[in-house]
C-alpha cells in the first residue's frame, strides 16, 4: 500500500490532478453550506426537527450531502444535469437528427453535451420552484419567500448553484482525475454518513442492535455489488485471417449490469411521484381519501408490501426499458460482419444480432432482479425493525453508486501510473 501511494506521489501529472480533484471537492462541500439568501433560519430548523426532509425528498438529501439539510444554494444537486443526460440519451433513439449526431465521434459527442448543459439549466431553473414549494410545506411557513416575484430570487440562487456544481464537475473531468459527475454525487453521500452516525449513536440502545445488523447486511451487499458491477458474459469473436492460417479469437464482453444506476433512478422517480402529489393534495379537503391511500401504501418513510413490490418490479421493467434503447444489436452485429468477425456456429447478420438480444435479455432479468433486491434491503430494514428511513447510512442506490465510482476511479489510477512508467523507460 505504502509502496502504491509513493508512486502515486512520484507521478507528477498524476499527483497534480489528486491534488485538483481534492481542491475542487472542498469547493463543493463548502458549497453546499451556504445557505440561500433571505431564509427564515428559524423555520429551517423547524424544518429539519420535525423530520420532513426523510420522505420523498430523502433520495435528494442523500445525494447532496447535507444541501437539502443546509438549504444551501446547491440544493438541487445534480439532479437537473442527471435528468437532462438521460431524456438526451433517451432522445436519440427517438429523434434520427441526435441519433445521427451521437455516431459522429468527438465533434457529435461534444455539441450533444452543450445541450444537456443548456437542458440542464431549464431544468434546474423549473425543478427549483418545486423543491422550494415541499421544503416550505415541511415548516409552518415560508422558509423562503414565496410570493411572485419574489420566488424569482431564491430560483435563481437555486439555479445557479446546480450550474456552478455542474462546472465544478467538468472541472474534475477535464483537469482531475476519474468523472467529476460521479465524484461529486459520490462525495455528497459519503460526507452524509457522519450526520446519520451522529444521529444514530445519539438516539440510544433501541436502535443500536438493527442498525448494526444493517451494517453487517450492508457490507455483505458492498462485496455482491463489487462482483455484481464486474460481471459480464464473454461472447467468442473469430476475426477471418488475411493471409494463411486461422482466424484471430478474441470476444465481445457484455455486462451483467448493463442499465448501470438508471433503473433506480427512474423508478425512484416514478415511486416518489404519489408521495410528493399527496404533498400539494393535503390543504385540498375532497382528496383527503387519495391522500390517505398515498400516505398509507406509497410512503417512502414507511414503505408497505405494495410499495417495496412496485419498486422492484419498477427496477427490473427500467432495466429492460433503458438497456432495450442503448443497446443495439442490429448495430453490434453489422460493425462484427464488417470486420470480418462471426460468432462461431450463428451466421453473421441477422442471426448474430438475435443471439446478442437474447443473451442481452437473459442477463438483463439477473442483473434487474440483483438491482431490485439491493434497492429494497434498506426498505425493508426501515419496514421490519426499529430503524427510520433517516437512519440508514447508506441506501441501495448509494451503494452502487460508490462501488462504481471507486472502481472507475482506480482504473483510471492504475491506467495513468502505466503510462508514467511506459515515459520513464521511453
């Protein structure tokens, strides 16, 4: 280990890029502390007694690292840039023009990131009226002014923090090391932790003994999810040789978890949808029925049966939906036979692109049913013992999020130590 870091410190382009990402990540923790101008103190802290911020807002809370908690200008996080990178990715099967542009290359890649900079400012401007109409709806009052125009303020500093946020991560990737995207979520669930430690140890002996046993389960989880993220069904490939002799073998890895985190992204979205609607339905008195029906089976404070049962079914249907619009078959098939590769025993064409599909959905019902069940441990911690939604350390969707990101990140490591070597010896 000790041997590793000196390398890492010896690699001068690798230690200036640590050293900026680790810059950078104290900007954005720090960030996330300031508290949006003109707020009623007194009423965020009422706001954070009385424990509103662990309903549907919790899955927000969780990824921000204490913004939402702080109700600090980088409230929403990255959650418009998020949104606006999956309806971007999502649109290019739908509309030919993006699809086009996406199989450009660099030039394509590059203008189709400046419009989910400029989609992620829409939305970042449009979700920032929401979130501050539930957080204010968690005090007794107006944390915020809420009156036009007055609300344009607070939008804006709202906005403008998810903007910088969004920057300090393209940061990260163009001048750090690993995605800052994904640093930046990753750091806001880690710097999380403490809180609900301190929290945890301080509310005594009743909770003690399930939230240790969720420790134990959530570690087991840490290494399945680790073998989980690595897994992938290796396709043979024979490449025709040229000149005398056999073909070049090689293979086409196709990846258990081929969705990545956007099943539960989506379907985080879909389940919490009832519980904020039921928010906005409670001063109405004629829906107090449907709130109720909410508040009792669709409460992700106190998740039931139907609950956790549409959330998995919700995790495994993403799973297909999202893998059936990024990965393409017909594509992989046509760029193997143009190659001069084949499957050996499937013909090339046709018949090579509905063998990819049908080990494509083959894996994707494990790798649906294995993202299903680790979004719903923690639910049923909170459902069957005396832990609250608040006092989980980590949730599911964390989980994976901090295995993949600490994964790429020592790829990326490693990679960069290689070629400072391959410079030394040139």
């Amino acid at each position: 280990m000790l041997q590793y870091l000196r390398q890492l410190w010896q690699s001068n382009d690798l230690r200036r890029r640590i050293l900026f990402t680790l810059f950078i990540l104290i900007v954005f923790r720090a960030v996330s502390h300031i508290t949006i101008p003109g707020a009623d103190r007194a009423l965020l802290q009422q706001f954070l007694a009385n424990g509103s911020a662990s309903g549907p807002l919790g899955i927000f809370a969780a990824l921000t690292g204490g913004a939402v908690q702080n109700f600090s200008i980088a409230l929403l996080g990255l959650s418009p840039y998020i949104n606006a990178s999956i309806i971007l990715q999502l649109c290019t099967v739908i509309f030919p023009r993006l699809e086009a542009l996406s199989k450009e290359g660099v030039q394509g890649q590059q203008k189709i990131n400046t419009y989910t900079r400029w989609m992620s400012i829409v939305l970042a401007f449009m979700q920032s009226y929401g979130f501050l109409i539930l957080l204010n709806q968690g005090g007794s009052g107006n944390i915020v002014p809420m009156t036009f125009p007055h609300v344009l303020l607070p939008m804006l500093y709202v906005s403008v923090g998810c903007v910088f946020v969004m920057w300090l991560g393209e940061l990260i990737t163009e001048k750090g090391i690993g995605n800052g995207i994904s640093l930046l979520i990753f750091t806001g669930i880690v710097a999380g932790m403490p809180r609900t430690l301190s929290t945890m140890f301080a509310s005594g002996q009743d909770k003690i003994s399930a939230f240790y046993l969720f420790v134990i389960v959530s570690l087991a989880m840490l290494v399945a999810v680790v073998l989980f993220t690595d897994a992938h069904r290796a396709i043979p490939i024979t490449y025709a040789n040229q000149g005398a002799g056999r073909g070049v073998k090689a293979n086409i890895p196709i990846r258990l978890n081929q969705a990545g985190m956007v099943p539960i992204i989506f379907a985080i979205s879909l389940i919490t949808f009832p519980g904020i609607i039921a928010q906005f339905l409670q001063t109405a008195p004629r829906f107090a029925g449907v709130v109720s029906f909410i508040q009792l089976n669709l409460n992700s404070q106190t998740p039931s049966i139907l609950y956790m049962s549409l959330y998995f079914l919700l995790v495994i249907a993403f799973t297909y939906f999202y893998v059936s619009v990024t990965f393409k078959p017909d594509d992989l098939a046509e760029s193997i036979q143009k190659r001069g590769g084949f499957i050996p025993g499937v013909r090339p064409g046709r018949e090579t692109a509905k063998m990819l599909e049908k080990i494509s959905n083959r894996l994707n019902l494990w790798g649906g049913v294995f993202l299903g069940i680790v979004a719903i441990v923690p639910l049923i911690f909170t459902r069957y013992s005396t832990l609250a939604s608040q006092d989980l350390i980590i949730s599911g969707s964390g989980l994976i999020i901090i295995v993949g990101v600490v994964l790429e990140l020592i790829r990326q490591v490693n990679a960069q130590l290689l070629v400072h070597d391959y410079e030394k010896l040139v």
